[in-house]
C-alpha cells in the first residue's frame, strides 16, 4: 500500500548545516516533504546544500518556508510535536513505536500527517505543542537525552520507512472506518472564529491571563481530533448561541 509519507516541520531552525543533514536523512527514508518555520538565517541556505548530500537538487524532495506553525499544518489532519522535556499540557504522549503507529493508522485512512521539531536552542515552545494532537518523546537514554535536530528526524523517519508497510497491512485487515478528521486549517478557522466570540463579550478576564486561556481553549480541541462532522456541528451551536 502506498501511503503519503509525513510532511517534516521544523520550527526557527537556526543552522543551514542541520537543515540540510535532515533533508539527507528524510530522502534516504522516502519522506519527501519539508517544511521550514522562519529559518534563522533565511532560505535557500548555501550550508544546507552542502550538507544535503544531493537531496535538495532531487526532483521529488520538497522545501517551502513559512511564517508560524498554523500556517506550515493547515493541510494536515494528525500532527504530532516531539518535545523531550516534561510539559504541563494536557496532550497525549507517545514513544517513538506508538507515535509511528498513529501516523500509519492515520495515512491508511488517506489523512494528511506531519511531525514538528522545534529549534536546536530550546525545542518547541506551549504555543506551537498546544497545536499539536500529541506528543512525541523519541525513546533514548533517558540520562542522555540530547539528541541533534536531524538525527531526531532521521529517527522518527527511519521507523516510519521500516513499519509502514507492516503497519497499514494490520490496519487495513482490521476494516478500520476512515474517521474523516478535520484539517488543522479547519480546525483553526473554528478556534479563531470562537476565540473572536469570546473577546467580543469580554471573556478574557484578567487580560494577563488571556494568552494561556487561548492555549487551554486550543489544547481542548486540538487533543480530541475532531471530524468535519463535528466541527460543523460546533460551528452550528455557536451560530445559534449569537443569533440576535
């Protein structure tokens, strides 16, 4: 079974050096797609090239950059963050063979997927993870746990390339119904459209705390995977809620 192969985020990489490392490690595994979120030193990047091995000048290898995270997963139904450290946000968290499971399941049912990598500095910050449906902790020495950015990717692309074929054959016996989850764009369009209900009746209150309680109100949504059908339904009591 051919499956679309998850679509590779990184988040304010800083080194041209780890781009192109992790472009390499991606193709060598057939994951084909990345996505760069305001590149520290911009792109095209001649040190990413150099690193690369060839696989920026492959045909079928694919880089865009883009402004922030909402807008690098609008097109994607399941999106995992990887994150190392212990976060207080109430998401799922997987090791690197549940997490890989869960990509698979979703690919068989012909959805979109993609994993997040945070910046070589300090990872992923609350505002990005709380957009994520789960969280990745990659299985390793947990007395050593600081692994480089495209070694971190080749990992996750490495057992994605092993298992998929194993994976989607198990699913595909067990008749699993596709669930139609909802797109992250769609699943922004619904928080942002409420969020915007919430301020105009002055919902945010203390404003100092009005950051967090957007992230609580993404993390609400974002963990319990929403088909279209239910979003539709939401949409449809917000629209009876405001009716003058």
């Amino acid at each position: 079974m051919n499956l679309l192969s998850p679509i590779i985020i990184l988040i304010e990489p800083q080194l041209g050096e780890n781009i192109g490392s992790t472009s390499r490690a991606m193709l060598n595994f057939d994951v084909k797609n990345l996505r760069l979120v305001n590149p520290r030193d911009g792109w095209p990047n001649p040190n990413a090239k150099a690193r690369a091995a060839g696989a920026l000048e492959d045909k079928a290898f694919n880089v865009s950059v883009f402004k922030n995270l909402k807008e690098a997963s609008t097109d994607i139904s399941y999106l995992l963050a990887t994150s190392a450290r212990h976060r207080d946000i109430n998401k799922p968290v997987y090791n690197s063979s549940e997490a890989i499971f869960n990509i698979i399941k979703a690919e068989t049912n012909n959805m979109r997927t993609g994993v997040v990598f945070g910046g070589e500095k300090s990872g992923l910050n609350n505002d990005d993870l709380v957009k994520a449906d789960g969280i990745i902790n990659i299985d390793c020495n947990k007395d050593f746990n600081s692994i480089n950015l495209s070694m971190s990717v080749l990992t996750i692309c490495f057992q994605w390339f092993i298992e998929k074929e194993k994976i989607s054959s198990i699913i595909k016996n067990s008749n699993n119904k596709n669930k139609n989850l909802a797109t992250k764009y769609e699943l922004n369009y619904f928080i942002d459209r409420l969020i915007n209900i919430l301020e105009a009746t002055k919902f945010f209150n203390p404003n100092e705390k009005k950051k967090v309680m957007i992230n609580n109100i993404e993390a609400i949504f974002t963990r319990n995977n929403l088909t279209v059908q239910e979003l539709k339904t939401l949409h449809g009591i917000i629209t009876s809620i405001t009716k003058d």
